[in-house]
C-alpha cells in the first residue's frame, strides 16, 4: 500500500517510532506502509535516501535494494541514531561521513 501521507500518526508503529527515535516529525519524501512497517524515501544527487524506516530492517533492505535497481541509481544512503555496527555487518552499508550537531 502506498500512502500520500494523509495516513494518521497515531497508529501504533508510528507512535512506536517517535516513542523509539525521539523525532517528533516524519521526514520529506514519498511513503510506502504495510505490514511490515514504513518507510519515507526520496532521491536526491543520484542517490535512494531512506529518510525514516520502522519495522522489518530485512524487508526494508531489500525493498530499497529493489527500488535503487528499479531507478537505476547505485547508491542507497541513510543515517541513524542507533550505532551502525550492526547496519555495517549485516546489510553491507559502510560508513562515509559524520553529521555534527550543536545546540544554539
């Protein structure tokens, strides 16, 4: 099922998802929900962004392997709060820069 975004936030992935992450809003980009969570994405300079995922992290990454082919872009990007050990080991991400953040 593809949503336009209209999809109440108050379902309970999505209340899981803030609850999870801290984030108070979902990021820019097209939606794809179903049974095994969502996922907001958008391209940009060539490459698949994953700006938001909950759920299946397996279906997530072939979904989005998927998707990359369909567009013929070879590059998925991402980035995650969680320590991304396991991202590395598990789906071959590698790491190619930092994001920095201060309070003003």
């Amino acid at each position: 099922m593809v949503s336009d975004g209209a999809t109440s936030l108050m379902t309970t992935p999505y209340r899981d998802y803030f609850n999870r992450s801290g984030d108070t809003e979902l990021g820019v980009g097209w939606m794809i929900e179903n049974e095994h969570g969502f996922c907001v994405w958008r391209v940009q300079d060539e490459k698949l962004i994953l700006v938001n995922v909950y759920g299946d992290g397996t279906y997530w990454n072939d979904w989005a392997t998927e998707k990359a082919k369909e567009l013929e872009i070879k590059t998925i990007l991402f980035a995650t709060k969680r320590k991304p050990n396991a991202f590395i080991r598990k789906y071959g991400y590698e790491i190619t820069g930092t994001i920095l953040e201060r309070t003003v």
